[in-house]
C-alpha cells in the first residue's frame, strides 16, 4: 500500500496486511511450520523462534486490524473468549472492574466462575446512564467494560462520555465491538483504550473460523503483559485461522453495507407486525439509541432482537416454524440466524424470556420477511 495515500475503510480493508513477499502472492503466504530455525546461540537470525511466542500470519492480521481500528497495535488470539481472558489475566489482583449490564452472557458466565481466583472485585451498571456510572466507580477500578452495541438488547452507549469517565479516574474503557466491527464503529477514535473483537462473528464473516483480537490505542507496558499471558497461558490464533480473519477483512465493508440494509427492512417489517411487542434495533428511530448510533457508528449493523407477543413458548414456537432462518447461536455469517437467547444463558439477568436474536445475514431481504411473516402467522 502507497502510505502516503490517506485511504478510506473499504480500501485499506482490502489491502491491509497484504504486503507481497518475494514471490508476488496475491493471496499471503501460509506458513504452517511451528518452528523456526535459530542461531547457535539462541537467537532468531528472522525474528520468529516458535508458533506460541510470534508467527509470520499473526503479525499480518495484527498489523491489519491495528491499522483499521485506529490503534498503535493489535494482538490475535485462538478465540474473543481468549482475547478477553488473557486482558483480565493481566489486571493487577485487587483491581475492580464495571460491566455493563447487558454484558454478552458468555462472559458474564466467565465473571463469577474466574475473576474470584485472580483477585479481581467487579459490579455491573446501566451505562446509558452515565452519573449511574460515575457513582460506581471506585478507587481501585481500573477497567470499564462495555459492548456497543450490546448482545442481545442492542443498547448503545456513549463511548465518549464513558472514556472521559474511565479517564479521570484513571481507568481504562474496553470496548467489545464485535456487533458493530471496525467498518461501523471505532471505538479507539472516540477515547476507548481496547477495542475486543471476537472475530468468529462478521471479520471472519463465513461461519468457519474461531478467532479473537485486542487492539489498543496505545502500545504500553500492559500490551507486554498481554503478549506474555498469550505466550505463556498458549491462547494463540492458529496460522490458518489467521489466514481466514484475514481472507474476511477483505469484504468485510462490502458484506456490513448489506447486513446492515437487510437488518433494517427486517427491523422495520417486525415493528409493523401486530404479533411483535418490541424490536431493538439501534437503526430504527423510534429505538432509544438511535441518536448516539447515528453519531457513533456510520450503519447500524445486522443484528437485532424483538419480543414476541404470548411469551417464552410462543417465541420458541415462532422460532420452531422458520424455514429459512436457521435455529443457532453465534453470529455474522452470511446465513440468516434466528436464536431464544434465555434457553442458553444460565444467568439471564434483564433479558426477556420471550426474546427471539436475529443474526440477519446476506440473503434478499423479501426473503427474509417471508419467512419471519409465516413464522409470526
Ligand atoms: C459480543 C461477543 N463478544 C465476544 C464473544 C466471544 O467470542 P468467541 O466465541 O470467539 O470466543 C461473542 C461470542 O458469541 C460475542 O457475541
């Protein structure tokens, strides 16, 4: 890439981290070897020494997400579980962390189980209510942790206004961004400190590679800290993974302007349905987090959820009756998703039992809306 050239997202998606090496591949090179040739002496004569500590994929993904999500560095990770555990792993025991209360339940199942055996106290808060915030800062917080938007209510936070927050009291903001990626939403840019990316999700983008990210605003002391729980605890993004997150940054522009189109036609089809009670979609206006969405984020993305008139069973049952939807979890694939988030969380905290998620993927949208109609009856 020509770095006198200041390039917009959808070009430097496409390009970076794809340097030519000395045979002109188009397509990078995938080194599977875990081991590299040293010195006599031990020392690496080309940098890499063994999978775990550094390979040659990892640096390219690194240096890619590093350079779309507006941060000094990036480091890669076998899963975002991984990426988010090797960052509390490197908090100082005695820290204390704030949730926000809508935090994504795989990690609000990791909160309870590990952070008493690190040492490290947490309380969860609304964030949109941001002197809530400020009261529950305490002396020893050292992480305000967040999602914008969050999974599965779609709230949307001022990332601004929490970084000012987490700053003055000499905190850091986390900011998981995987709903909105890069091309929506970059956090670093609006104060954050970490960005967290489960790239499982929409940067993988085809429902066939685990992968996870921290890119930091700033290189630090506690990006070394980082780098060696990675080493040392073996939480590593495996070559070929790499290899795929990358192949998904490609598109990843393109394939987010149609998620985010299609959610849109679906979240406004649903809120007209006379069986839907509520859809949280920060796109549509009548969504309370539509202002600070329109001036965070450049599109709102594809996910959105909605409560189903009758309750737990009739939202399982309009769930039981799609055709083209498919019953799963996870998200960002091209494939439409629909999913009871209750029937998987062992603690639901404020999400309602008749709360249907929509992974809304690149199908035609009337497609979609047909489904979902003769789901709905
Ligand atoms: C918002 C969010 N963050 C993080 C994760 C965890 O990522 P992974 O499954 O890659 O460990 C997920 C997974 O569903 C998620 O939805």
């Amino acid at each position: 890439m020509n770095a006198g050239l200041s390039m917009r997202f959808e070009t430097l998606a496409v390009h970076a981290g794809g340097e030519r090496d000395e045979t002109g591949a188009i397509a990078p090179p995938l080194y599977f070897s875990t081991n590299y040739e040293h010195n006599p002496d031990g020392e690496p004569p080309r940098d890499f020494l063994y999978i775990r500590f550094d390979n040659p994929m990892q640096r390219r993904l690194e240096s890619a997400l590093a350079l779309l999500d507006g941060g000094e560095t990036s480091l890669v990770f076998a899963s975002g579980a991984a990426a988010a555990a090797a960052y509390l792993q490197s908090l100082q025991p005695g820290s204390h962390i704030l949730f926000c209360d809508d935090l994504f339940y795989g990690y609000r199942d990791i909160v309870p189980d590990f952070l008493p055996r690190w040492n490290i106290d947490w309380s969860y808060v609304d964030m949109t209510d941001l002197d809530a915030v400020r009261a529950e800062m305490r002396p020893n917080t050292r992480a305000v942790w967040t999602e914008s938007p969050t999974n599965p209510l779609m709230r949307i936070y001022d990332l601004a206004g929490l970084a000012e927050l987490a700053h003055e009291k000499d905190a850091q903001l986390l900011v998981d961004g995987t709903f909105a990626t890069p091309a929506l939403l970059k956090p670093l840019l609006l104060g954050a400190d970490v960005t967290l990316h489960s790239t499982t999700k929409y940067i993988g983008g085809h429902s066939d590679v685990l992968g996870g990210a921290l890119v930091f605003r700033r290189q630090s002391e506690q990006v070394s800290r980082i780098r060696q729980v990675r080493k040392l605890l073996g939480g590593v993004a495996a070559p070929f993974s790499s290899w795929l997150v990358l192949r998904g940054l490609r598109t990843l522009a393109a394939r987010m302007r149609v998620h985010s189109t299609n959610a849109l036609i679906v979240a406004s089809f649903l809120e007209s349905h006379r069986q839907v009670n509520e859809v949280f979609y920060p796109g549509l206006t009548s969504n309370s987090g539509h202002p600070l969405a329109k001036q965070q984020m450049s599109d709102f993305g594809g996910m959105l959820s909605f409560r189903v008139q009758g309750g737990r069973e009739r939202a399982i049952e309009v769930a039981s009756r799609v055709r083209l939807f498919i019953n799963a979890g996870s998200l960002g694939g091209p494939e439409s998703l629909i999913h009871h988030a209750v029937s998987f969380m062992h603690s639901p905290g404020n999400t309602p039992d008749d709360l249907l998620r929509l992974s809304v993927g690149l199908e035609h949208p009337a497609d979609l809306m047909d489904d979902l109609k003769q789901a709905l009856g």
